[in-house]
C-alpha cells in the first residue's frame, strides 16, 4: 500500500510542476500562498491552520478540488458556489505523528474559472517526542537485549576490501548480561564485533564487517544467519546479512572497461501447466565495452530455474552470449499465486556488476 501513496505523491508533484505557481489566473485570491503552521509537538496530534480567500471577480466561482503531496495533510473547503466579494476560510490540517522534523508540503487548489491550480505551500517544524526503547530497539533479542535491526543489505564487496555496518542495541533489563553469538549459516567473510558483556540499560553498537582476500575466487551472493545467546539461553530470532562479491574495480581504466549487455531482462513463460515440464527460453549478454567481459558466477533465487550458459564465460568485444533459462513447472511451490523469480549474472562490468534478469510464469 506503502507504494500506491508515493505513486499518489509523485503524480501530485508532477501535477503540481505543470500547473503555475506564480501566475494566479484565478478570481479565487488567496491572502498569502504560505500557510505557516510554526512549531508543533509530534505528540500533540493532528494541527489545522487556516488561510482565507476571496472572489474577487464579478460571477461565482467554486472550488472543485484541492490535492496534496501526502496523506498526512487534509483540507476542509467548501464545495458550493463563492459569491463575487465573498470571503471564505480554508482549514488545512497536518497530522505530525511520525513525521519530526521540517514540514514543506504543498497544497493545490483547482478551481472552476482557471485552467492553472493555485498552489499553497504549508510551512512548518514538528518537535519530535521521545521514543520508547521498543520503537528504537523493535528486535526482542530474549534476556533483556534488544536491537534496532535483525537484517542488514550491504553493497557490493569488492576483493581485497573491507564494508563495515552497525546495528544498535540496549540492554533493557537491570542485570548484567553475558553474550555469545551462534553460527547457523556462515560464508566465512562476515566478522561480527560485539561485547561479551553488557551492563544494564547500557547502549552500543554491534559491527558487521565483510572482507575478501585480493585473490579471492567467491562471488555472487554472501548470506550469513546467526543468533546471539544471552546468559547462555538463545532467542529464536535470527539476524541475517547479505552482500555481492565483485571484483576490485579500482585498476581498471574508465575507458578500456568491458560493459554488459542484456538483451531482455525479463523472460515471460506466460501461462503454463504444472505438469512437470521443462520449459525453455532465452536471452543474450554481450560485451560493448573494450576488455573481455567475464562471468564470474550465474544464480537463481529458485530451485526451479536453471541457467546455462552457451558460450564462453569470457566475451570479447563485441561478442555474444546466450543464457539457455530453463523452468522445471515440478519444482513451482506456490500454484496459487503468480512465479516470479530472480537469475543475477555477475561479471566484471565495474558499472553494473549484477546484471538482474526477471522470470515470470502464471501456473494453471
């Protein structure tokens, strides 16, 4: 739903980049296009601030719309006609929950006698409140420990470098507590940094840091899971950790560096019968760069794709490459629902070291 509403936005933004904000072609005038709503406390709730406009024109006008950049602000106008001198007031209220910090929204308003809105900025600070320890530590540890994050993204690893992250942490109780952490999955190139003790309602970080040797051979995906025991009990919570290994990109020349072409980047099976088939189609990577273009490492995200590839795993310039992408219907888990799975080619292109292809089916 999370991505509807930024949609909604975007497409106010862009409605708002349109319309004139300067030019007021409307008899509708508005007694400023700033409405000030000073400085609010978050937890003080929902804040309405009002502004006034006037006809100044000689035959009615009415307000037919008003759109905002986000959910959090509402606007009370009326909807029947404005007489010519009449004045009316336009409540704008603005919820602050969640939201500290500055506030810059804008407001247009489209009336009947203008093909331009009138666009009204809402200018104002929200004083954040204080938060409670569960809204900044959310991940119960067990034992009294508790975290900001149980998953962390890194980037791309580049050999011979290191990529460091933190998650913070508290320990919520009134003792003293020991820890230690437990392995479940682990690539060997993750290093977590952490206290052995933690003295109560103390507060710090613990360090994850990945590192491959120069020489290194592994690429692709790194996934580390592991658990942390408090006074010698472990919590089922599980933190995990994910990045890309790639090659050192720092003595390639700008110029002479391969790049890694796609041809499609999503393959479509369509409509397909769970009958235990094995469905084939395909795509082309090829070189349109200057240096050998290498695949380092082929994946899938799911045991029902398969990828192969016909040809070299070194391509020259302006060579060509089929990935041969093969779908086995047996191995589809979910009938119920749409197949969408993710191969990652990853290839010394220093631009875009992971080349991202789609795969769709819709199981009958």
């Amino acid at each position: 739903m999370k991505y509807f509403y930024r949609h909604i936005a975007l497409l106010a933004i862009m409605l708002f980049t349109i319309f004139s904000a300067t030019a007021q072609m409307s008899t509708l005038r508005f007694t400023s296009s700033r409405v000030e709503m000073g400085t609010i406390a978050e937890e003080d709730g929902p804040t309405t601030a009002y502004m006034e406009a006037t006809n100044s024109g000689t035959t009615p006008v009415y307000i037919k719309e008003v759109v905002t950049t986000c959910g959090c602000t509402k606007v009370e106008f009326r909807r029947d006609a404005i007489m010519p001198k009449e004045r009316v007031k336009i409540g704008i209220t603005y919820d602050p929950r969640n939201r500290p910090g500055r506030i810059d929204k804008q407001i247009a308003v489209i009336v009947s006698d203008s093909d331009d809105a009138i666009v009204i900025n809402l200018i104002g600070y929200v004083t954040p409140r204080e938060r409670t320890v569960y809204e900044i530590y959310p991940f119960d540890m067990g034992g009294g420990l508790r975290m900001e994050s149980n998953f962390h993204a890194f980037a791309y690893l580049e050999h011979g470098k290191q990529i460091e992250e933190r998650i913070g942490y508290v320990n919520h109780s009134d003792r003293t507590i020991s820890l230690s952490m437990r392995k479940i999955e682990s690539t060997g190139a993750l290093t977590v940094t952490y206290p052995a003790t933690i003295a109560p309602h103390a507060k710090g970080d613990i360090v994850l840091s990945y590192a491959l040797d120069e020489e290194s051979t592994t690429y692709g995906t790194l996934s580390d899971i592991f658990q942390f025991e408090v006074d010698g009990a472990c919590n089922r919570t599980l933190i995990s950790t994910y990045a890309i290994a790639v090659d050192n990109f720092d003595l390639v020349e700008d110029i002479l560096a391969p790049t890694a072409v796609v041809s499609k980047k999503i393959i479509k099976f369509g409509e397909i019968l769970l009958n235990n088939q094995v469905l084939e189609l395909s795509t082309t990577l090829s070189n349109s760069g200057e240096m050998p273009l290498i695949i380092r490492r082929v994946e899938s995200d799911s045991p029902a794709v398969e990828v192969t590839v016909d040809g070299d795993m070194s391509i020259a310039k302006g060579d060509v490459v089929t990935l041969r992408i093969r779908l086995n219907t047996a191995l589809i888990e979910d009938c119920d629902n749409p197949f969408v799975s993710r191969i990652r080619v990853i290839c010394n292109d220093p631009i875009t070291p992971m080349q991202v292809i789609r795969v769709n089916a819709i199981p009958l």
